[in-house]
C-alpha cells in the first residue's frame, strides 16, 4: 500500500509504501510526528499531546 504524508496544510513531507493490509491505518506515527488518515492513502498530520502514565496511587 503506497501513503503519503502530509502536513496540517497540505504540503507534501514523504511518501512511501508499507505493508499491505485489510484497511488503510487510521494513525501512522514517522518518527516524532503523528499522521491521521484525511482520505485513502493520503495522511494530513495531527497534533497531539502525550499523557505519560502514572502508577495507581
């Protein structure tokens, strides 16, 4: 399967082709960027922010 990356605006960043599988990813993480499906094939990127775990208190 090819996808392409995209930034939040639309420009291109990369494209490449991953593993086939049944559905297209709805996440795909490229390094410490984060990428959302926005149509088949085609990831806009996301912002996001990372709740570090915390033991049970």
């Amino acid at each position: 399967m090819t996808v392409t990356l995209k930034t939040a605006t639309g420009d291109f960043v990369y494209e490449t082709k991953i593993s086939r599988l049944h559905k297209y990813p709805e996440v795909i993480l490229w390094g410490k960027r984060v990428f959302t499906i926005f149509a088949p094939g085609v990831y806009w990127e996301a912002f996001c922010y990372v709740i570090p775990e915390v033991a049970d208190e």
